[in-house]
C-alpha cells in the first residue's frame, strides 16, 4: 500500500506546536502534501526540511507568511516542479509536482492550495481566474502521465460536502459556477474524486475545514474542502480513506487515503 495524506497546515509553525509532527511520525504516510505554509526559506530551513524521515520539497509564496505548498515524501523524486506556468498564481506557491518514473509506473504527486474568495469580490475573481487557467493545465497532464492532486481545493462540490449548504449558496466555496467547474473535472476531464468513490455518501464524518466561529468544530459544522482527486488508473488503486479528528492542527483535517500501489 501507499499511504498519502494531504494537509492545510495554516501555518507550517503553528501546526508543530499542536503536534504534527509526532502525529506524522506514528502515522507514517509514505507521503504528505501539506498547504498553507505560511513561511519562507529562511523559517524551514534547520527545522521543517524533514519531518518524520520524509524529505520536504516546497513551492513557498514570495509574500511572507502567506500561501505556500509541500510535498515530503519517502521516495526520492525523479523531478520537482514549482508552479503551473501561471505568474499571477506560481508567485502565490500554490502548486508543487513531485514526478516518480520508475520500471514501474510514471506518474505525479500534486501537492495544490486554490485560492479563497471569502474575503472579499476581489479576491473571488482571482478564483475564478486561477479555476480558469488550472483547468487547461490539468487537460494537458492527463495527456502525458497519471497523477494524483492532493490539496485544498476551497470547493465543496455537493450538498453533502458542507452542512449548511442551503444557507451558502451564494458563499464562496460553494457558489454554482464553482461547483459546475468542479462536475466538468470529474465528468469531462474524468478525474475521480477518490474520497468519494470509497464513500459515496458521508455527510459529517467527510468534512474537513471548521470555520473558527460558532463553535464549528464542536458542532461539526464542517465543509469537505481538501480532495485526492485522480486519473482513473490511480483513483482505481484506492482501497481505503480517512479524515483524522482526533487531533486538531489547523483549521482542517487531514485525508488519508492507501493506494494499492508502490514505487
């Protein structure tokens, strides 16, 4: 099996005093893409360019304490590659690819955070500029190799991906032309969303992001934001998925899913 987690760290520093990192090392994935970094070269480096015997690559936000994605995996790359070709977006550290090509398979691992519009019109607009350019890009990996994107996608596509989806319609993350982008990557481009071909109908127990208001968590009124979302090979090898609760390092959850697969 390999095991492969994604997390929204909110912050790269403040997830390690809530104990990630022993988590990570008990939990042992063979790889984490983690989002939100929220820290530069200088704050990784002696510190969080390893964590529990996997080696980090990143894709760091030129804005401090901003953005920013990794990848730390147990298997060496044959290839790293920062940013998807978009300089309004790369220069936000929003996309890592990390690419195996082994006698086995050829394939990626993507470590991706999408941009929020909650704060505000302008900032929705970038999403919706970033759900347009990153569409054709997807289009153009799947012609060339296999590849699972890990990350948060800020976009609960249906109803049961939030609880209180009457009253968000017209939110972010769950606005229609949001949703219809997420149906034309599953249905055209066909990628899987894995969570959910393992568990077609979990309400609460899929959700991954809490808003930090109400006592969200508490309640569990939640949101399903963060994805494996596969080419149909990769999302065909997925035996199992789990959101971890037990702890909370950040504002979300991580989603591990085993892949019946190795390098």
């Amino acid at each position: 099996m390999f095991k492969l987690t994604s997390l929204n760290l909110n912050g790269i520093r403040s997830a390690a005093t809530k104990g990630v990192q022993a988590w990570l090392e008990a939990h042992a994935p063979d790889c984490i893409c983690v989002q939100e970094i929220k820290a530069q070269s200088p704050d990784l480096a002696g510190r969080f360019e390893s964590l529990a015997g996997l080696r980090g690559h990143f894709h760091l936000a030129e804005k401090k304490g901003y953005s920013g994605v990794g990848l730390y995996t147990r298997h060496k790359p044959s290839a790293v590659q920062a940013g998807f070709g978009s300089p309004e977006f790369d220069a936000e550290g929003r996309y890592l690819e990390a690419r195996f090509d082994t006698p086995r398979r050829r394939f990626s691992l993507i470590s991706a955070y999408f941009p929020s519009g909650s704060s505000g019109p302008e900032r929705q607009q970038a999403k919706f500029r970033f759900l347009a350019e990153f569409y054709p890009h997807l289009q153009r990996l799947k012609r060339e190799r296999d590849f699972i994107l890990c990350g948060d996608v800020n976009i609960a596509h249906q109803e049961i991906d939030l609880k209180n989806w009457k009253s968000n319609q017209k939110n972010s993350g769950f606005l229609p032309e949001e949703r219809a982008w997420m149906s034309q990557v599953l249905d055209e481009l066909q990628l899987v969303d894995v969570y959910r071909r393992l568990h077609p109908d979990t309400t609460g127990d899929s959700y991954t992001w809490w808003s930090n208001r109400g006592q969200a968590y508490a309640k569990n009124v939640g949101w399903r934001l963060d994805y494996h979302l596969a080419t149909p090979a990769l999302g065909a090898c997925a035996r199992a998925a789990a959101v971890y609760k037990a702890q909370k390092f950040s504002d979300h959850a991580p989603i591990t899913i085993d892949y019946a697969f190795s390098l």
